[in-house]
C-alpha cells in the first residue's frame, strides 16, 4: 500500500494546440477519450444518467447492496469530478478508488459523500432526497464505526501494517472532512481536520515522497483553506457591486471591508462564493476572456481593487489565525497563503503605480523587489505538486498564470522575465489559451528589447504601455497588438497607433 501509483493523469493536450496536432498525427492523442470535466454547478443529474451501477468485478462489490453500487458508480463518475474542481484530481479519482476496493471505511465514506451530492444535484424535491439523506447519514455512521475498529487494530498490531492502516484512516478522514464542509457543519470539518492532521503528521514521519505522500500532504493542505473559506463567510462578496468603489483608498492604509449579511449557506455554496471573490480578483490583475487578454496603461486600474486588497489581507490575517488555532499546517505549507500574498502584492503594485504623481511604465522599475517577490510566490505555487501529483491546469489557469502574465509585461528586468518565460514554458503545450499567450508575451519582450544589451535599462519609449492579444484557436493562430507611448504626441483625433504581429502557436 506504500506504493499505490496514482496514474493515468497527465494534463490533455488541448486540441488547438500544435502539440496535438503533432500528437494526432503520430498516433498519440490517446488523451481524447477521457470525458471532459464537468462545468462547475452545471451538473444536473438523473437517475437515468448512470443507471447501471459498478459490475460485480470484485468481491467486495458482492457485500453491496444495488443502490450502495449505484452510488459508488456515481462516486466515480460524478463526485470524483466535482472534487476535484476544489481538490487534487489524483486523490479522488486515483487513491480513493484504489483504497475503497479493500477497505470498507474508505467505501463508505465515498458512498456517504456520493450519496450527498445526488441529493444536492437533484432539481426538485421528492422523497429521493430524503433516502439519500439518510443513506449519506448512514455511511458516514458505517465509516467512522470502521475507523474506530481499524484504529483499534492499529493499537493492537504494532507491525508493519500499522502504517496501512494510519493510511486507511487518512483517506477516510479527507472525504469525511470534505463531505461536513460540503454539509455546512464546520464543528463536524474541524473536528475531522484537526484530529486527520495529527495523525498524519505521525504517519508522515519519514516524509514519504511518493504518490500516496503527495497526494495526502497537498490534500490536508487545501483542506485547510477550505475550512478557512467556509468559517469566514463575511471575507467573501455575493455581489460583485460591492467591489465598484469610486473613491481612492491608499494601498498601504488599513481599510475594513463593507459590511456583509451574509444568509446561512453549505459549505459548497460558500466555496462558490469564493470562486466568486477569486473572479474578481483575477479580473483585476488580468483581464482576460477565452479568445485572449489585454494589459492597459500604467494610469489605469480596476475599479474596487482596494476593496479586494484589503479582504485579500484580512482572508490572510483569518486563515493565519486559524492554522496556529488548530495547530495544523505549517504557515509555509499552505499554498493559500502564498497565492494569496501573489495576488495582494500585484494589486498593490498596480494601486501604487495608478497613484503616482505620473504613472507611466518606467514608474514599475522602482517595485523591482515586488516583483522578484511576486516571482518567487509563482514558482512555490506552480511547483507545490510533483511528477505524480503535478498542480491542477485549472488552479495553474486561474491562479498563477495572469499573475505572470501581468508581471512578464510590467516588469522590464531581464532577470525577472527571465524566470518567467522558464515557468511559462513548463507548461506551454497543455492548453491553447497557455500557448498563445506565453508566445505572445515572449515576442513583446523580444519587441521591446531590441537593441537594448542585457542587464541595461530599457528605454521609456521601448516600452509598450497597451498590449492586446487576440487568440484565433481554429487556426492555431494569435495575434499580439500593442501601443508605445512616443506615438501618443503625434496621433490625432485620439486615435491609437497600433503595432501587430500574427503567429501560430
């Protein structure tokens, strides 16, 4: 059990990609098979969907009844999916199936939160809803029986086995403590975190860096944050008019954020509020959309960044608390934190440069420091998974890569783009919209470094203070278009003298 592989998860190579069209035509693009992701919240499942259940492949299979494998099907086909969204794919879909097989514990606990879910995906009310209300009741009551008695095995046997049996555990606590948040029932979450967490911490004595560690470290990790998100539901904004501030409020002063009734809510609707505030958030480092992104001028910014700043520092302040209340992760494990830190330090830099006394791109060479600290966040959170268990394209899309984007285009140190354009280019070849805009920030910084020596400062009007990008995925084409300040003084009628160049990607 030391050794359970979790594979078969290697990022899809998207399909407007050049890498799949050389995949295609070698016979590679084996990837195209697997179902595509579920849209978040756009589940809407019948019993029609998945009607027939897990087949009888396994013994253990025998012992269920038809609706308990129906639910484990479900586990596999839908809530595997859904969780992933929040959590490590790898884990859901790998580890939790691999263990359920023999353990009964892990069974009935992926049954119990499968079992949650239908019920929260059905459209109207009916009696279903109360069965599997009390089926989920039922095998959370069936797994935690089981956790009782394996633990009591594991004190008993003090034999190798006692380490697979600390491993049974902790994967039954991570769906037990997912499946209270999902319910509303932060006691419950908390109870199951912190008492997971201090095992863990014992079984993970020797730092085990295999599948199986990985897996479990990131898991408690983003637990954690989870557990933070859902206790502090007043951080986090339903509507997003509460972010369109008009005045100007200092980067540097300590604003509270406008006051919120916020109505009780499970823990999956607070996690959409989250995803909610996170929009906003990314809206405001990068403004981007399928078909490509646009970086404005120095002078221009976001309405409500200072608003988001100040609940980016106070969601900080709350989740720091938290970590050394529950005695659990570490400060520096926690990749909340840093994408957190790598979202306030862009916003700040982009408030301070709009407020300068004369914002324009050369103001952005005095934030150097920022930005290398910027830098040193994004390679943290991009590379906190492994080989094994490697960071979801998702949260790598969402997260990390505007904030380089915006970065790559600011920062004119060499160095600093340097290091960009090498965690760019990691992943460069999973999707196209990641394609089309690291080619289309290395060409800009080709643009404005021409005929500049390196290590020197480039010139004011080198530097392009408008950049547009607009991605044609049929034809595997981008076009990049941008503006220089020397060209300001002689247009006329406000009209923008526009530079461009098309590639395939």
């Amino acid at each position: 059990m030391h050794n359970v592989q979790c594979s078969g998860y290697l990022q899809v190579i998207d399909k407007r990609t050049r890498a799949w069209r050389e995949s295609r035509a070698s016979g590679l693009a084996n990837d195209q098979k697997k179902p595509a992701l579920q849209t978040r919240y756009g589940l809407t499942v019948t019993r029609s969907v998945a009607a027939v259940p897990i087949p009888l492949g396994s013994a253990y299979q025998a012992d269920l009844t038809w609706g308990e494998r129906w639910h484990l099907d479900f586990y596999r086909k839908r809530t595997a999916v859904r969780c992933s969204q929040y959590f490590q794919n790898s884990f859901w879909d790998g580890l939790v199936l691999q263990i359920c097989e023999q353990h009964p514990a892990v069974r009935h606990a992926a049954i119990a939160i499968s079992a949650h879910h239908y019920q929260r995906e059905q459209v109207q009310q009916s009696h279903d809803q109360n069965r599997d209300s009390l089926l989920a009741l039922h095998h959370s009551t069936q797994a935690i029986t089981c956790l009782r008695e394996s633990l009591a095995r594991e004190l008993l046997s003090r034999d190798k086995s006692s380490r697979t049996h600390k491993q049974v555990v902790l994967v039954a606590c991570v769906i037990l403590t997912t499946l209270a948040l999902f319910q509303g029932d932060l006691s419950a979450s908390r109870y199951h975190l912190v008492s997971g967490y201090r095992l863990f911490k014992e079984w993970n004595v020797h730092e085990d860096e295999g599948s199986t560690g990985l897996a479990l470290r990131q898991l408690f990790a983003q637990i954690h944050v989870h557990w933070s998100i859902c206790n502090y539901p007043e951080l986090f904004v339903e509507d997003p008019e509460l972010f369109h501030d008009e005045h100007w409020v200092s980067p540097n002063s300590t604003v509270a954020p406008p006051k919120i009734v916020t109505l009780p809510s499970s823990g999956i609707d607070q996690m959409h509020h989250v995803e909610q505030f996170v929009v906003v958030v990314t809206g405001l480092i990068l403004e981007a959309s399928p078909y490509g992104c646009h970086i404005k001028p120095a002078s221009s910014i976001g309405r409500g960044a200072a608003v988001a700043l100040s609940k980016l520092q106070l969601w900080r302040s709350r989740l720091m608390s938290s970590l050394i209340e529950a005695d659990g992760l570490a400060p520096d494990d926690c990749d909340a934190l840093k994408l957190i830190a790598l979202w306030g330090g862009i916003i700040d830099i982009k408030l301070a440069v709009a407020s300068s006394h004369n914002p324009n791109e050369m103001v952005y060479d005095d934030y150097l420091d920022r930005f290398q600290r910027i830098i040193k966040l994004a390679h943290a959170v991009a590379g906190s998974g492994s080989n094994d268990v490697p960071l979801s394209l998702f949260v790598y899309k969402a997260s990390v890569l505007p904030a380089l984007l915006w970065s790559g285009a600011k920062c004119r140190d060499w160095l600093v783009r340097r290091d960009i354009c090498s965690l760019l280019d990691e992943w460069t070849g999973k999707d196209y919209w990641i394609s089309a805009t690291t080619l289309s920030l290395k060409r800009l910084v080709d643009v404005e470094s021409k005929g500049v020596k390196q290590g020197d400062i480039i010139p004011e009007a080198a530097r392009a203070d408008f950049v547009d990008v607009k991605i044609r995925p049929e034809e595997s084409k981008v076009e990049l278009r941008y503006h220089r300040p020397q060209y300001m003084m002689h247009l006329e009628n406000d009209c923008i003298r526009w530079e461009s160049v098309s590639m395939y990607y």
